[in-house]
C-alpha cells in the first residue's frame, strides 16, 4: 500500500464502488422499457467489506475493481416481456447510494483537507 492509500483509506474506494453501483442502476432505469433486459445491481456494502478485510491482511486498493461484482437482479414481479426492471425497486437503491455516495464524499472531502493542512503547517 502506498502511503497515499493508507492516508485515505476506504474513503477513496467507496466512492469509486458507489460511483460505480449509481452507473449500473442508472442503466436500469434507463432500460426499463426495453424487451428483454435484466436489471442489474453491485452490493457496494458487501465489497467494501472484503476490501476491508483485504487491506487488513496487506493488500492493495487495486483489489476494489475485482471485489466489485455486478450480478443480475431477481425481479419480484416479472413482466411479459422479459424484462426485470422495477421502477420502485430502482429508484429507492438509486436515492440509497446516493445518499451513501454523499457520504463518502464527505469522508474522502474532510480527508484530503487534513492532509493539506498537515502539508500547509496547520494553517
């Protein structure tokens, strides 16, 4: 790990991982009239934690595209052409990570700012 990595930690990764699920729930939605698609999902929470596990046995922040998996989503109610997309289902995952988008955010924000005031002197 570099010591860039080790500064961040899993601040940096998280809001990859969450950059990276609201894509894949954006494309979602974005198919939800088309015959035939399968809604996807990326459990973020469940990557980050094998991230975490990760970086405690001495490995990288490289792992986090690796741990990232994207699998399809069982609809609850499935359509009569095929397609898997549920609108309520999407749009709540969607304002969930984003809020937990926010959030990371947040930490990497206040993270980088402790270090440039370590940088400045304390200023």
């Amino acid at each position: 790990m570099t010591m860039l990595d080790n500064a961040l930690g899993l601040s940096a990764d998280a809001l990859r991982l969450r950059a990276q699920r609201l894509d894949v729930i954006a494309g979602n939605i974005a198919n939800a009239a088309t015959p035939g698609f399968k809604a996807r999902d990326l459990d973020a929470d469940a990557a980050l934690a094998r991230l975490q596990t990760a970086r405690n046995g001495g490995f990288g922040s490289e792992l986090a595209s690796q741990l990232g998996d994207i699998r399809y989503r069982a609809a609850l109610v499935p359509s009569l052409d095929g397609n898997t997309v549920e609108m309520a289902t999407e749009q709540a995952a969607f304002a969930e990570n984003a809020v937990k988008y926010r959030a990371s955010l947040g930490f990497l924000t206040g993270r980088i700012q402790t270090i440039m005031s370590a940088l400045k002197g304390g200023e």
